[in-house]
C-alpha cells in the first residue's frame, strides 16, 4: 500500500507522543498520591486514642483502593497506547 505521509502528519504523531507521556507521568503521580492517601489512613487506624468512626475509615479506604486500581487501569491502558503511537513514529520517520 501506498501512503502519502506530509511533514504536518510526522509533527502531530509525535506532539501526540508527548502528550501520552506527560499522562503517564500524571498517572504515575496520582497514583503516588492515592498510595500515600492509604497509607496515612492505615496509620491512623492504628492510632488507640483517636475518635474515629471505623466504618468510614474503612468506606474510605475502600474509595482510595477503587480510585487506585481506576488509575492503575488507565496507566495500563496509557502506557500500551503510547507504545503503539512510539512504533508509528517510527515507522514514519523511516519512510522517505
């Protein structure tokens, strides 16, 4: 097959390239963040003086997991398309 491929179409694939991997990087940090959320809910749980309601602890907890593994997913998901749009470009870069 014949494709005609143009300077414009070479310039979009790769700003879309590093548009995939600044949303990796945000996931990554997102993630960081809801894994540092859990953890600081974890040591409060563990704390003997403080008045908290246990089931809303444990609701939250359950939230911050949910949101992980959402974010977790999309990473994946991020991450696969960036790979296949990083084969396209180059692809492209090699033809004349």
């Amino acid at each position: 097959m014949n494709y005609d491929i143009k300077f414009a179409d070479s310039q979009r694939l790769h700003a879309l390239e590093s548009k995939m991997t600044v949303a990796v990087a945000v996931l990554e940090q997102n993630i960081a963040i809801g894994s540092g959320m859990k953890s600081h809910c974890e040591r409060l749980e563990r704390l003997p003086n403080l008045a908290i309601n246990r089931n809303m602890e444990h609701a939250v907890e359950d939230d911050i997991e949910m949101q992980l593994s959402h974010l977790k997913l999309h990473k994946i998901s991020c991450e696969l398309l960036l790979r296949q749009l990083h084969g396209t470009c180059t692809l492209v870069g090699r033809l004349p």
